[in-house]
C-alpha cells in the first residue's frame, strides 16, 4: 500500500511537473508571438493606371502588411494623365509642387503601424503630389518610411527632396523601383532593409 502510494505521488508531482512546464512555454510563444504582431506593417500606394496597385498588392503578400489604397476624392481620367499636354490636371499639378490633391479615404488607427511602405508612380521624376497629401495626414514621427515606384523608364529622381518635409520627423529608407521584381526578389530587399 505503501508503495502504491509513494507511485501515486510521484506520478501526480510528474504530472503537475509537466504541466507547469507546458504553460511555461505556451506563455513564452504567446509573449513571442505578441511581441512580432506588436510591429506591423502598411503598405499604402496611388495608382493611376493599375500598375503601381500590382506591384503593392504583391509587396503586402510578401511583407504580410495591411495594404491601403490612395484614392483621389477627384478621380484622375485619362485626359487628366496625358502628360503631354501641359494644362491637364496632372501636368499642372505638378508644375506646383504646393499641389495637395484631395484624398477621399484615411488609414485608420495609423499609429498601430511602425513600418509604412509609400508607393507611386513617377510623374516628372518624382513622387505626385497626393503622396504629399497622404503623408501630411498623419504625424508619422519614429515611424519608418520606405517609398516604392513604378516607371516607365525613370528613376527615382528628385523624389526625396519634395517627400521627407511631408513628414520630418519618420526614418526614410532610399526609394527603390518595383518594376518586374518577383516575389523572391521583392522578399531579399524587404529583408534586407
């Protein structure tokens, strides 16, 4: 009887032994996994054509980032896009470069973001102006930056000169073209930064 006793006990010390360590390493992936959700990630774009969209739904998959579009409160048509023509709506408002088209939509709750991914097509090398509108928005202070475009044929250009006073106090990364970049490609630069 004895003996059936001290095998009780020390199965049930076993057992609470075994316990204690399981709720121990649950809280441990639940400290871990609340830890990595705490930092997330946006990934917020203007596209005029459907280009710029593609390559930011692509980099939201591949950052595992909310994605957000920018859209115009006016709507840009195909006449307000010809750059050739020097009095549309596109050609003037970037000859002015005050120009802060309207948005129609907000982030909500943008302080939950610490990484804000920014993309645009290039228009006159540099970023169009509603990108100045969307950053203006917010106080993106500690946040980092990270702009994406997409090109023609153009690089960045002047684009950090006319974006970083529309939000002084964020961490900017460089520009970097989407143009073609495959997932894995897209994933390396992602990690790299």
């Amino acid at each position: 009887m004895k003996m059936k006793h001290i095998l009780l006990t020390t199965i049930a010390i076993g057992c609470l032994a075994l316990f204690a360590g399981l709720t121990a390493s649950a809280q441990n992936i639940k400290n871990n996994d609340m830890s990595n959700n705490s930092k997330k990630t946006l990934v917020a774009y203007f596209s005029a054509t459907g280009t710029t969209m593609e390559a930011a739904t692509k980099l939201a998959k591949v950052a595992n980032a909310d994605l957000h579009e920018i859209v115009p409160e006016v709507p840009y048509t195909p006449a307000d896009l010809n750059w050739r023509d020097k009095s549309s709506r596109s050609s003037v408002e970037m000859a002015d470069k005050s120009s802060r088209p309207a948005i129609a939509n907000k982030v909500e709750n943008m302080e939950q973001y610490d990484t804000v991914f920014v993309g645009y097509p290039i228009w006159w090398y540099i970023a169009p102006t509603i990108i100045n509108t969307f950053l203006e928005q917010y106080d993106l202070t500690g946040k980092t930056i990270v702009p994406f475009f997409t090109s023609g044929g153009s690089g960045a250009g002047e684009t950090m000169k006319y974006l970083k006073p529309s939000a002084p106090g964020a961490n900017w990364v460089d520009p970097k073209n989407l143009n073609y970049m495959g997932e894995a490609e897209m994933k390396s630069w992602i990690d790299s930064l």
